[in-house]
C-alpha cells in the first residue's frame, strides 16, 4: 500500500510525536491512556511535580466552581499562567452565594487579581449577580452552552470539534496539563 507522507506528518504534528493518536493509527502501539480516561493519568501526575512558571505579563485569574450547601465545596482557584499551584486553592464548605461572592472579592484584594471565572450555571448565578452588584468585572461561564472555539487556538486542540462549552474546556485543559503546575491533590 502506498501511504502520504505529508498526511501523516500533518497528523503527527496536529496530534503530537508521542500522543495516543499517533501511537495508535500511526505506529501501531498500544496507547497509554485508558479508552475511558480523557485526562492522562500521566499527564496529571507530570502537572502535580512540574515546577510552577509564569511571566510577570500572565494575567492572574481566578476559577470559582460554586457549590453552596452540602457535601460539595465551592473553589477559588488562583491561576496565572501555566501556574496553577503557586497561590493554592481556596475551599469553602456551607457558603451561601452572598458569602462566597465576598471571599471572592477578598481573593481578588488580596493576589490583585485581573480576571474572574465564575460557573455561572444553577446557583452559580447568584454569585455572578453579587460579584457585578459589587461592581466587579466578572466572566459568567456556562458549561452547557456552545463552543465558542475561542480556546481552539491553543496547542493541542486545533481541529478538535466539542458539543459544548463544558467539553471544550476540558479539551483545552487537556492541553494546557502538558505544560502547566497544578497543585499535588489527590482528588484531582
């Protein structure tokens, strides 16, 4: 059979030298990824030891996932860069939205954040409604609606097509774990 040598290298440079893809369709090894693992438990693992690094020109921003009340925490999650373990999470448990939108602005004070990302779905809202009542600037993300591909820049996911906002995301993260330092947490 004759194969195309450009083709090939197209899809060894859009997926990666050593990407499950290639390992699989193109040299015909086993891949290291589970067929139900999205995230590489690997890829994790090199995240949790990789030493943090970040430009003095990152942007420092800051992830809230809401939970309100129950077992569940919500999160405020520091992220500047490729550094994503430096400024450590902040975990709450039992915070209606009021409180934890004011934690949020506390967070912000403190590591004079220049952006929030807030899961504006379900109760999330209402942390998103108080952080703006407050007249803070934040992104309300909405995980089921589309894909915006404004992330499908990065390397790592170009071509890739996602149903939602939410796949999109994970995607991209998928992407970013290959560079960047998440904090060492095993329920990660």
């Amino acid at each position: 059979a004759i194969t195309n040598k450009t083709d090939i290298a197209n899809k060894i440079e859009l997926h990666g030298e050593d990407s499950d893809y290639t390992r699989i369709r193109i040299t015909g090894q086993f891949p290291r990824t589970g067929l139900l693992e999205f995230f590489s438990a690997e890829d994790v693992s090199l995240a949790m030891a990789r030493e943090p690094i970040a430009s003095i020109a990152d942007a420092l921003i800051l992830g809230v996932d809401v939970a309100r009340f129950g077992s569940n925490e919500s999160v405020i999650a520091p992220r500047k860069g490729r550094d994503a373990r430096t400024f450590g999470l902040r975990r709450f448990q039992g915070l209606d939205t009021v409180q934890l939108a004011k934690r949020v602005v506390e967070t912000v004070e403190e590591l004079h954040a220049d952006g929030i990302m807030v899961d504006g779905g379900g109760v999330g809202g209402g942390v998103v409604d108080n952080l703006r009542n407050l007249r803070y600037h934040c992104f309300d993300i909405l995980f089921n609606h589309k894909p915006d591909g404004a992330m499908l820049g990065l390397v790592g996911v170009q071509g890739e097509k996602y149903a939602n906002k939410r796949a999109e995301m994970y995607g991209c993260l998928r992407a970013w774990l290959k560079s960047g330092a998440i904090p060492d947490l095993p329920e990660l």
